[in-house]
C-alpha cells in the first residue's frame, strides 16, 4: 500500500493557558493549515531553553491541547543535550522538561519534550477498508518501521521528522510504500 509523506520540524503543542502566560490576551493565529484536519501552523512562534542552550523560532501547531508537549528533532536533543525519548503524542509521562520563552515571558514545564515516533494517519471512517488498525505496526519501504495512528480527524499520510527525512532521502509529497509487519 502506498501513503504520501509529510515531513515534519520541531513543533510545539500548548495548553490555552501556558500560552496566554506566553502571550497575553492576543489570539492564536492561523499562518497554514495542515493536513490533519482541525491542525494548523501557528504565526506564532516561541524560543526553547534548557541548559543555558536555546532554540530560536519554534513554532506553535494547534489547536490548544489538554497538555503542553514539545517535539524535537534528535540534532535539537544532540544540541541541547537532552536524552532522547521516542515516544507517541500524548505519551509525555517521565519525559525531560524545557523552558518556553516569548520575549520576556516563560514557562518552564516539567515534562513534555519527546522525539515523535514515525505514524501513519488513517481516518476512522477507513481504517476497515485499508484494513489498518490504531497502533498496528507497519514496514516503510523495507526500510524502518511506522505504527498506524486511527482518528476521527486523520488525514492518510505518514509523518517523520525532517531528520530522518534527511537519512532517508524523503520528502513532503514523496509516496512510499508500506506493508503490516
């Protein structure tokens, strides 16, 4: 079977109120809408610190979430000396923290920097017909392994970070091809 890629940068996903502490009553806004409906690239960005280490223009994906959770590429972890933890989205439990910055305004958050795990999106409505199911495990290009992520929103497309774009030789709009493991 085949999906399209979607490569993806280092992010940041904010509860309301960490980024109302980060930037006040100002609104979020929209710069681009991605592809899993509902999801959206910030216009805002903000800075990550930790260890006296910073990471500069980091943008917001929303919509708010119940949690606060930042995706790093392994270079930014390398850099910053954070030790890697590969993990699904919302599986943040023991993860390291970070310091978000806005101007003069911060956040330090005690867990939530994690390196995503590669994911294939599939909509709920055709998981049956692509017969995948959520957190089946599946073969990329005899390549590396991705798991199935089923959701009401999902837009079928495979998500990996642009560091292991970069290995792979893959980028946005390229089709790979994968197998159930």
């Amino acid at each position: 079977m085949k999906v399209k890629v979607a490569v993806s940068n280092r992010h940041v996903h904010l509860t309301k109120e960490t980024y109302e502490k980060l930037f006040g009553d100002s609104n979020i806004t929209v710069k681009r809408y991605l592809n899993q409906i509902g999801q959206f690239a910030a216009d805002q960005t903000v800075t990550l610190e930790y260890n006296n280490k910073k990471l500069e223009h980091v943008r917001i994906v929303g919509p708010f979430r119940s949690y606060n959770q930042v995706e790093l590429l392994k270079s930014d972890l390398d850099y910053l000396n954070i030790n890697e933890f590969v993990r699904k989205s919302g599986d943040i439990k023991g993860t390291p923290g970070i310091t978000i910055i806005n101007g003069n305004n911060k956040v330090t958050i005690n867990e939530g920097v994690i390196r995503e795990e590669r994911h294939i999106h599939v909509n709920t409505k055709d998981k049956d017909k692509l017969n995948l199911n959520d957190n089946d495990e599946v073969i990329v290009n005899n390549l590396f392994n991705a798991f199935i992520k089923v959701s009401d929103d999902g837009y079928f497309e495979m998500h990996i970070d642009k560091d292991e774009a970069l290995e792979y030789n893959l980028n946005t709009g390229d089709e790979v091809e994968f197998i159930n493991k």
